[in-house]
C-alpha cells in the first residue's frame, strides 16, 4: 500500500500478521491497487469528491464523503482514480478473524464480504474513524484497541455486508468477580504481563468476544478505555509526586516519545504533562 500511496501511514497499530489500522493523507490517486492478503475496510474523513474504481469491466463511481464506507474483499483488484487528497482510515483484517468472530457471536456461516464502493453506512464509518484519535503511539494501549476495534468491526461487517447478513445478539453479563479482579491485575501490572485481549481472555476463559462485553458490563468501561484511563492516573500521580522528568515518564508508560505522551495527556486533560505539574503542585 505504501507503494503505491508514495507515503507512509500518518498513524499505524499492525499485528506480525499485518491485520490492523493505518491512518493515511495521501496525495490524489491514479493506480491499480494489487490484491491484498486481509480484507480491506476504509472510512474517509476529507472533502467532498467524486471517484472512481475500476475491477476487470466493472466501473462503479461514487462520492467520497464521511459516514461512507469502502470495503474491498481479500485477493480483489480494481484500479482508482481520486482526483484530490485523501484523509482515510483502513482496517486490514484477516478471513480468520472474521470466521473467528462469526464463530465466537454463533452467527453461522461466514459469507463473503461484499465489494463496496462509497456506501453509505454511517456506524462503521465512526467506528473506524475513532482510530485517528486514540491511537496514541502506545504499544499496549494501541494493541488492545486495535484488537478491540477490529472483533468490533467485524461483528459489523457481519451484521450489514455480506451476502446473506447475519443477526448477533451479544450475551449479557458481567465477568464472576475473582476472574474480573484477576483481569484487572493484569491491566495493572508494571511488568512485561501481556495485556493483549487474547490474553486478557484466555485468562477469564472466554472468547475475545464474549470477554470485551463482560468487562464493560462489570465496569462500565471496555478494556482499552479501562487502560487508558489507569495509565493516566499513574502519569498524574508520578507528575504530581515525583520529580520525574516528562521524558522518563513516557518511557515508563510505555509511550514511544515525550511527544506522543504528551499529545495523548493533553488529550485527556486540555493541558501538556508540564503545565499540569506546575499547576497543581
């Protein structure tokens, strides 16, 4: 993809598969995209603008705009012609995730996604989207949203884009509370603990799908919004308590510059990790 967009992804959360979310600003298109090995879901937050795909003698023309969504199956090809810069997010997920998810949801069959050109679909468009502001350059904290958005979108795509749609109703219930107490000292953990949604997971006993569910109904939040929301209570607390330069707190979050750590506290608070030490202590 890189290739063929002349740049590099303005934000990125890739598994060692490549499954996973790219934000991309890249200039007008006028190339054939080559088949991709995952499936490819892109949401678009620019102007308005007319474009058009081509796959073999199939044209189809359709208006960029937000709240549209284009879908392009595994191993498909088609040729694009933009004419403007692009602001989009992708979603690259794997066959196997989607039958995974379609298993965990016993949604039945896995029917093939199907190619969609600016369609209208406003709920995956803003599921996607949210990657442009939570991606945080966290490895953690971008994994496990990047995991969570993607069992997400899938139920979606199952729900609304394939050949013969399938209806998920999600369990309700919260996690037993030994096995949500033995989750969150794990989201916890200073150490090198894997708090990756399959791994937070396997521990409780559940499928990824069932576990993100139960956690938000104990806690009102889902996994990654529980995390996110600690690491700033530690970051405030080591601000506030300590003299710890902002750069060494970055590295002990897990951020991968002062920059990104500082982008993501001013994110949550309205104020630079600096500014809000000097004005509270």
């Amino acid at each position: 993809m890189a290739r063929v967009l002349g740049t590099v992804p303005f934000r990125m959360a890739l598994d060692g598969s490549g499954a996973g979310i790219a934000h991309w600003k890249h200039e007008p298109l006028h190339d054939v995209v080559q088949p991709m090995n995952h499936h490819v879901i892109m949401a678009y937050n620019g102007s308005v603008q007319r474009m058009e795909r081509r796959s073999g003698r199939s044209i189809a023309i359709g208006t960029f705009r937000p709240g549209v969504v284009i879908i392009i199956p595994e191993g498909s090809s088609s040729r694009w012609d933009i004419p403007k810069p692009v602001d989009v997010l992708q979603l690259y997920l794997p066959q196997t995730t989607l039958r995974r998810v379609a298993d965990e949801a016993e949604a039945g069959s896995t029917a093939e996604l199907l190619e969609r050109t600016a369609h209208p679909d406003p709920v995956t468009s803003r599921l996607l989207l949210s990657a442009a502001d939570v991606l945080e350059g966290n490895e953690a904290l971008d994994t496990l949203f990047r995991q969570q958005l993607m069992d997400l979108l899938a139920t979606r795509l199952l729900a609304a884009h394939t050949g013969s749609p399938n209806v998920i109703t999600p369990a309700r219930g919260g996690l037993a509370p030994k096995t949500l107490l033995r989750a969150i000292e794990r989201l916890r953990s200073d150490s090198d603990a894997d708090v990756s949604l399959a791994a937070l997971a396997a521990e409780a006993g559940l499928s990824r799908f069932h576990f993100c569910r139960a956690f938000k109904d104990s806690t009102g939040l889902s996994p990654h919004a529980w995390l996110r929301q600690h690491r700033l209570e530690q970051a405030m607390n080591m601000l506030r308590d300590t003299d710890t330069p902002v750069v060494s707190i970055a590295a002990a979050l897990g951020y991968s510059s002062q920059t990104a750590f500082a982008a993501a506290f001013r994110k949550l608070t309205g104020e630079s990790p600096s500014d809000w030490r000097r004005r509270v202590r």
